[in-house]
C-alpha cells in the first residue's frame, strides 16, 4: 500500500532535543514531500506554540493542533476544525481543580495561557520543573484564571494539569476520568491534559483523511506519548520512534531511532523513500 500521507508528533517525535526540526528530518520530509506525500504536524501543542522550523517548512499546510481539538490551514491562516470541551465540561474541571494546588494552563482559540502567579514566578526566579523559555515564549498569563476559564467554557480546546511532584498524577488521574465528558491523556511526565469527550490526534486525523480524500490504510503516523496512541491506530503504518514509552512502542509496526537520532528520518525512509511497499 503507497503511503499517501505522513503524521507527525512534535516533541520527542519529530523535534530534537533543541526544539528544531533537524536537518536530517527535513530533508527527509521535503523528499517525501516533492514525491507527492501529504505531510501533516499532529500536536498537543497549540498554535501559539509551533516552533518557526514548523511554521516555515513549506510542505507543511495543516496542522493539528491541542491534541487534535483545531486544525489549522497555515497558507489561509485560518481554522476550518473545532472539537472543544463541552461548557459542562470545563465547569465540572474548574469545580474540582480551584481547590486544588497545581499549575494550569488553558488553550483558547488557538492561544496558551498560564496562571498569573506561577508565570510571574518562573520570570523572577527563572526555576521551573519545565521547561523556563518555552514557558516564558509561548504562555500568556491571566490571573483569575478559573474566572477566565469559565468565561471562556465555548472555546476551550485543553486544559493542562502539571504535576511538581509526579507521584500525584495517578491518583489525580482517577478523578479526572471521573469528570463528565472528557478525554484524559498525557504527553508529558508531568502533565495530564484534558480534552473534549471525542478530542484526539485520531478523530482529527479521519477528518483530514476524509477532507484530501486519504485512506486511513495510506496513512502513517509517528509518535512517542500516551497522547499519540489514537493516531497511530488510525493509521496503516504506526510508527514509534526509539525513545517512546512502551505503550506507545507496541501499539507500532515499526520502532524507528529515537527522535534525537532522526528517527522520522529513519521511518520515512524506511516506508515512503523506497520502492518497497507494505509492512514487513
């Protein structure tokens, strides 16, 4: 089966350890490119938080974003997809969260946005268990953010709970799954991400495959995060990269070099750059 078009997570998928789209990726990519492929970034990133090298690659006209809640047409620059969470959604996670003492993060409308306190407070001291810059480059901060998340309970695409103390998140993940229409996933150590009740990497994907007309069996997509596994089932080619978590390594055909070793290199070459065709 011709693969007709590519899948790809960002970070610990398609990204190095930089946070760039190496050039061995790249060149990989526009090769499947020029071939005829569809390349598509699939992301729990938001739109506000897609790196330039992804932006500017010019084979790259959709992205899916927030966990597949927006897709984007970067050449119109608009969004033709919205799969939020429900209004009574975000007013049951805004009841059980207020109380409670972790880092938020909300996406609206294609922007992330932080708790006012905790951004403040990464700017002063310039510690946090993530990541200082791309917090500082890509959240926006909001104080009375519960407020702000109910004022906006139409549009929110996710909300992010991130986890100090990662021994918390089981338990807090219980709870989550208890809340009414939503989906819970991860795609970080630290963070558990909820979604609307039918929100995920996959449902976006169909829809793209539906829209240019792709099967599901001419599919592939790459991933390495609990959040990546609804994509990969959706697809004919599931492929891991080395660094991925085992739940993620057998839902996979294929187990190509970790992402800091261009494991999407590795995979395309391997299913699309070559004359063979099928899964071996």
């Amino acid at each position: 089966m011709t693969i007709k078009l590519i899948a790809l997570d960002l970070d610990g998928t398609t990204l190095d350890k930089n946070g760039r789209l190496s050039e061995g990726n790249r060149q990989a990519l526009m090769e499947a490119a020029e071939r005829g492929v569809k390349i598509l970034v699939a992301t729990g990133r938001p739109l506000c938080a897609l790196p330039d090298d992804i932006l500017n690659f010019e084979p790259i006209r959709y992205v899916l974003t927030s966990n597949g809640a927006r897709i984007v047409d970067l050449r119109e620059n608009r969004t033709f997809y919205e799969n939020c969470l429900a209004p009574n959604a975000v007013e049951a996670a805004v009841k059980l969260l207020e109380p409670l003492h972790y880092v938020l993060e909300t996406f609206v409308n294609g922007e992330a946005y932080i708790e006012g306190w905790y951004y403040r407070q990464v700017e002063e001291t310039c510690e946090s268990f993530r990541n200082v810059n791309y917090i500082l480059n890509t959240r926006k901060p909001k104080d009375d953010f519960y407020a702000f998340m109910l004022e906006n309970r139409e549009h929110i695409e996710n909300i992010n709970v991130n986890f100090e103390d990662v021994s918390e998140k089981p338990a807090m993940k219980v709870r989550l799954e208890a809340l009414p229409d939503v989906t819970i996933t991860s795609s970080f150590e630290h963070n558990l991400e909820i979604g609307g009740s039918t929100t995920s990497k996959g449902n976006a994907l169909r829809h793209m495959g539906e829209l240019l007309g792709i099967s599901p069996s001419e599919m592939m997509a790459v991933g390495d995060s609990p959040n990546d596994l609804a994509m990969l089932r959706e697809t004919g080619f599931p492929i891991a990269v080395g660094n991925a978590k085992e739940e993620v390594k057998k839902e996979a055909v294929y187990v190509a070099a970790p992402h800091y070793e261009d494991g999407v290199a590795d995979a395309v070459r391997k299913f699309v750059l070559t004359e063979k065709s099928g899964v071996e």
